[in-house]
C-alpha cells in the first residue's frame, strides 16, 4: 500500500461531546480506510447517532479533532462538509414532504448538474436503485416508514459520497424490506463505498460489516470483528441485561 492508502478516510480523535452534565460521547477515537464498513452498536442512548452528528458537522464537538480525507474539519460547516464527501441517513427520516420521491432527490443531484432535465435524470437512476421506481412521482409525505428510508438513503447516494453514515436503515421496516435494504448496501459495499452503520441487527451487523465498535455510555467498550464483538461477555451482558437488546 502506499502512503496515501495508509492515510484513513475519517479520523476521529478524543472527541467528546456534553449536553451540559450529561456526557453524550466520551474521549471516543477511531478510524476508517477507504473501502471499510465499520458499524457502530450500543444500547439506546449509547452516543452513537450523536457520533454521527459530530462527524456530519450538525454538532460540534466539546472536545478532540476530527480529520477527514487528511482535513481537519472540527469546526467545519455541515455544507461544507457534505461538499468536502461526508452524507448521512437519518434515523428519523427528514424528506421535503411536499416534494415527490424524484425531487426529493434532484435536490442531492443539484450540485452535478446545469439543466433540470440532467438532474432528474440522475436522480431517477438513484430512485430505480433503491427500488422506488414505482412510488417516483409520489409526494414524500405518501410514503411508508420503509419506504422513506429508502428516499434517504437514495437522497445520501446521490451527493456521490465518499463516506456515507447510515443511521439505522433497517429501523422500523418491516420484516420482508430488509434483504432488499441489504442488498443494497451490499451492492454499495462492492463498489467501494465506505461506511459507517448504525444497527441494532446483528444479521445485518455480520453480513455487512469489516468491523465493529460497540458503545456504552458514550464511550468505546470493545471494537472486533463482528463475530467477536457478538461474543464479547461485557456486550453479552449488557444486551442480556437489557432483556434481549435489539438484535
Ligand atoms: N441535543 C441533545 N441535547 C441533550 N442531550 C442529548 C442531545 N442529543 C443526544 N442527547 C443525549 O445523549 C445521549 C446519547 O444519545 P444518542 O442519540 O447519541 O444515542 P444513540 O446511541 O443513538 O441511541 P439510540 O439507539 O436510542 O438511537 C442520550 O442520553 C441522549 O439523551
Ligand atoms: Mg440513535
């Protein structure tokens, strides 16, 4: 490898972020190379889609840096951000209601194109991708939960990114969605997207990701393989003590 693949996409280092007393994030540091899908896990209330806001620049951090592409974007604007490859899926999905499905898109593919008629072009190939090609010409607000999470994440692919954060794309959608979902990513996965998930299955955890980082309390606990951070008798623990956890 050489240097420059040595160097890790994102790079985030002793960051903490507090909500006045209560400490969301803790001295967290990790990072992710080029090509890597990384899932972060953790109880409710863990840190983990604050981790998110962080690195999308929607929050900004108490304390520590975070690189990007070699940047220190720290203190960088969330627009800028996005510009500099960094989108994200919401795990409350946030769509323009009274746009349709495709212009709900066109708004990601606005920055690559100069007639509207190449935008909406683009954007019904993301559309056709996440397989909303029937409900393309539906106002947003039409849409199931399962349905809207495709929107977002069709809305994130199509800023062309270079890290995509998903926040729990299989929350809330019904059973018989997720291979479809799952495929996706996958399908994401083997043209080099990096990423970074938040899911609470461990089925989908195992399928997708290279690595693991399981939170608690704001903090890193036990970062692995998947398998291992599964089998890990803290993680054990705390997801038998909360009644099964989520996966
Ligand atoms: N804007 C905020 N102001 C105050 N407290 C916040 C804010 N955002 C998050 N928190 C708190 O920070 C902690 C971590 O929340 P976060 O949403 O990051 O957890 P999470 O791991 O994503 O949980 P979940 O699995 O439920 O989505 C929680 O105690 C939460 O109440
Ligand atoms: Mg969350």
């Amino acid at each position: 490898m050489t240097q420059q693949e040595n160097t890790p996409l994102l790079d985030v280092r002793s960051v903490t972020m507090a909500f006045g007393g209560i400490v969301a994030v803790r001295d967290l540091s990790f990072t992710v190379t080029k090509g890597e899908i990384l899932a972060l896990m953790g109880p409710n209330g863990a840190g983990k889609t604050t981790t998110f806001n962080l690195i999308a620049g929607a929050l900004l951090p108490t304390s520590g840096q975070i690189f990007f592409d070699g940047r220190d974007i720290t203190q960088t604007k969330p627009d800028a951000r996005c510009k500099a490859g960094i989108a994200r899926t919401f795990q409350i999905t946030q769509p323009f209601d009274e746009l349709t499905v495709v212009e709900n898109v066109m708004v990601a593919t606005m920055p690559y194109h100069s007639s509207m008629s190449q935008m909406r072009k683009d954007a019904r190939r993301y559309v056709q991708m996440v397989g909303l090609a029937e409900r393309a010409d539906v106002m947003a607000k039409g849409l199931s939960t399962g349905q809207r999470k495709r929107l977002e994440l069709a809305r994130a692919m199509a800023t062309r990114p270079k890290l995509l954060l998903m926040d729990e794309v299989t929350g809330g959608v019904d059973q018989k969605s997720i291979p479809g979902l799952l495929d996706l990513v996958k399908s994401l996965r083997d043209e080099g997207q990096t990423l970074i998930i938040i899911e609470h299955n461990m089925r989908v955890i195992n399928e997708l990701s290279d690595r693991a980082i399981f939170m608690n309390r704001g903090a890193r606990m036990v970062e692995g393989t998947p398998h291992e951070v599964a089998g890990h008798p803290q993680v054990v623990d705390l997801y038998l003590g909360e009644g099964g956890g989520h996966a």
